[in-house]
C-alpha cells in the first residue's frame, strides 16, 4: 500500500499511532528523517521486527520510495500493515514538511 507525503503528515499531525521506519543507511540519516521515525537500515530489518508493534501500522520511507517498497513487502510478509511512500524524503522534503 502507498501513503504520500501530504497522508503522511495529516497522519502526524492527528497522531493516529503509525510507525514510522526510515530504512536508509546510517550515513543517508544524518540528513535528517522524518520526525518521531525509528531507523532500521533495510539490509537489518529482519532481525528488528520483534521491536516494532505488530497492531500499528508501519510506514516505511528511505530516500526516492524503491528501498522502502522492498521494506513494506518483507513487513506485510511478516504481518504488518505496511506502507511505502513513493517519491520518499525526496518528496517529503521538496513539500516543505520537517525533518530532524
């Protein structure tokens, strides 16, 4: 499933309780992430699905959208409701939204 940037900030800003997950490497974060994200690099997700809640929703982003949709697979596969947002912290950013 897909979330765009604009869903993605109505979502924080009504606190609906959705996880974020910026799987980007170490050195890509440094940039900045989305506010509240957990970073879990893709490459490590497997061995963190014990520490994200499996009744919310994950929302995985990396850095154009392709990483996060391959992350958004591997949680549906693991019972999350996952999304990817297409266009990732390019698009997050270039909106104008925040980042830390």
């Amino acid at each position: 499933m897909e979330i765009t940037p604009q869903q993605l900030s109505e979502q924080l800003t009504n606190g609906r309780g959705a996880q974020i997950v910026d799987v980007r490497e170490s050195a890509e974060v440094t940039e900045g992430m989305i506010p509240g994200a957990k970073h879990i690099a893709l490459g490590e997700l497997p061995g963190h699905l014990k520490d994200l809640d499996t009744s919310r929703p994950v929302i995985a982003v990396c850095r154009s959208g392709r990483r996060s949709a391959a992350a958004a697979d591997q949680l549906a596969a693991a019972g999350f409701t996952a999304y990817t947002m297409p266009g990732g912290m390019l698009d997050w950013t270039a909106a104008g939204f925040p980042i830390s």
